[in-house]
C-alpha cells in the first residue's frame, strides 16, 4: 500500500448532503470557481445541492429540476445549466443562493451538457428513448435568449460532452455505434465529422487543450486517448471496471476516471499515461467534480448521501 503522502489521493473529509428522497442518487457535479461552491445533481432528489467545501457545510438545494441529470458551471457567463431529464428540459440559473431557475425544453431525456462562452450557446445531448425513432438528438440553446437554435440528429445514444474554444467545437460521446460527434460552434445545424472510438461504450469525455487530446472512458472498462485532430488513437488503458465520469486536472496533468462498481476513483498521470492508483470511494459512487485548482476531489456516495473530500498528492 502506498504512504499517504505518496497517494493520489488522500481522504481529508465529509459533508452531509440532503437523505435520498426516492430511490437512486446523484449524478455530474461542478465548481463554481469563484465562491468554490460545489453543485451536484441530487436526481433521487430532483433537485441541486450546493455546499461550502471549505466550511463542510450544505448550503442550500435548488429544487423542483425533475430527473435532474447534469450540472455544468460558466465561470465566464456567471450561469449555472442542469438537464432535468424527467421533463425534458435544461434550466438556467445564477450561482446565488434561492435562484430564479429559467427552463428550456429540448430533447429526450437531456443529460450531457457543454457551453461555448464566445458564442454563449448551450449544447445539450438527449439520450433519447428507444421506443421513439430519430430521438438521439443535440439540442443547441442561446442561452441569453433562452431559445433553442437547432435540433441535429446523431447516431445512437448520446452520454457526456465537452466544449473546445480553440477549435470552436463541441465534442459528443456516443454510446452506439462507438464515437465521438463533433459539431462545430459556427455552424451548430449539423454533424461536422466523427471520430471512431475503438472500445465499446464511450462515456465519460474530458480534454487536454493544450496537447489537443481527449480522454474517452468506455463502459468497455478501457480509457481511449484520441488526437483530436486526426482521430488517432494515442493510447488505450484498463480501467478498474465500467466508468462514468472524467475530469483531466491541467496542473496536474492528471486524469481521473470514476468507476462505481467496486466504487473507485483511477487515477492517471497523462504525461506518460501510466496509472498511478485506485482511491476507495463507495459502491455505486460513479460522480465526482474536481476543484479548479485541482488541489481537491469531491465524491458523492449515494449509499451515505455524503460527498467524501479528497485533497490530491503531490505530482
């Protein structure tokens, strides 16, 4: 076992989050770099908790956001976005305590979520429902009008997304068939090309602006790195068990992957892509967001509706 001090991640803490109100529990999470508020996607709930990590303490939830799914944070728009997918809509909300939450509705069951803040436009990937043809679909919102631009169909189920300011592009994962869907922000109408993702599943999306790579974590239980480019696949690497969500830490260069079954965080440096340790986190605890300065890792563990506070080694 490593030493602490040698540990990707060391435990430094809880916060108590709201009980469970029905059955399942939380889903993304983001940071609200200014305040350093966490927002995670209480879905068992239909609502957002917030809380202080500094002072361990929930602050206060935003409710009445059914199925809630997603949570992305702009620190450049000062906006809060959810995906309520119960009601097939997304809101839109200031990062201040009682918001007054704007609704849109889009799609079939929002859940991925991205936002170009040059063009302050909001993709959100529907996951759609098999019952109902063509209903895999982006819906492409303006997020100061409150209006949506434009529905574009893709192949198969869509699962997270990410935004690229130096491409101007939003990139998709897509379940099936295996691929990234990349849709540039200029002319947000359509599929501008695909990337083929060797491993079944893809799930989990983050990038590395600065060396143009993506990290594609596929419920194949592998971690694909793609050029973004080219498409070219730079690297594969096993995973602990099927993942769900991905952060890359940029100060760091590493990249962590949540795997909610056994409950683990893996941990790699992206500089040589070698896995540097599994973190216990809790059986089923697939969703955690990561501190802007990298510095910290919340967990939440849907079995003691509880984040778990880790502080991040030293690299």
């Amino acid at each position: 076992m490593p030493s602490a001090s040698s540990a990707p991640l060391t435990h430094a803490g809880f916060v108590e989050l709201p009980k469970h109100e029905a059955s399942g529990g939380f889903d993304h999470a983001a940071v609200h770099s200014t305040s350093g508020h966490v927002y995670v996607a209480h879905t068992a709930n239909n609502a957002v908790d917030v809380f202080d990590p500094s002072s361990r303490r929930h602050l206060f939830s935003v409710p009445q956001l059914s199925g809630v799914a997603g949570v992305l944070v702009s620190d450049e728009a000062e906006l809060v976005i959810t995906s309520n997918r119960a009601e097939n809509t997304i809101g839109i909300f200031a990062p201040v305590p009682d918001p007054k939450v704007s609704k849109v509705a889009v799609g079939i069951r929002p859940n991925g979520l991205a936002y170009d803040h040059e063009g302050r436009q909001i993709l959100v990937a529907n996951v759609g429902d098999v019952s109902t043809p063509r209903s895999h679909t982006l819906t492409v919102v303006a997020a100061d009008e409150r209006l949506v631009r434009g529905e574009i169909p893709v192949s198969g189920r869509t699962r997270w997304a990410v935004y690229d300011p130096e491409a101007k592009a939003f990139y998709v994962n897509i379940a099936d068939p295996a691929e990234i869907a990349v849709v540039d922000t200029r002319q947000p109408n359509r599929i501008a090309r695909t990337i083929a993702v060797p491993s079944a599943g893809p799930h989990g999306l983050d990038l590395d602006l600065s060396n143009r790579r993506l990290f594609c974590a596929c419920d194949s239980g592998m971690l694909i790195t793609l050029d973004v480019q080219s498409g070219r696949v730079l690297d594969q690497n096993p995973l602990s068990g099927p993942p769900d969500v991905v952060f890359f830490d940029r100060i760091r260069g590493r990249l962590y992957v949540a795997i909610g079954g056994p409950g683990v965080i893996d941990v790699f440096d992206t500089r040589s892509m070698k896995k540097l340790g599994s973190v216990a986190t809790e059986k089923g605890a697939h969703t955690f967001a990561l501190a802007p300065t990298g510095d910290h890792v919340y967990a939440f563990l849907p079995g003691s509706h509880r984040a778990a506070i880790y502080q991040a080694g030293q690299t």
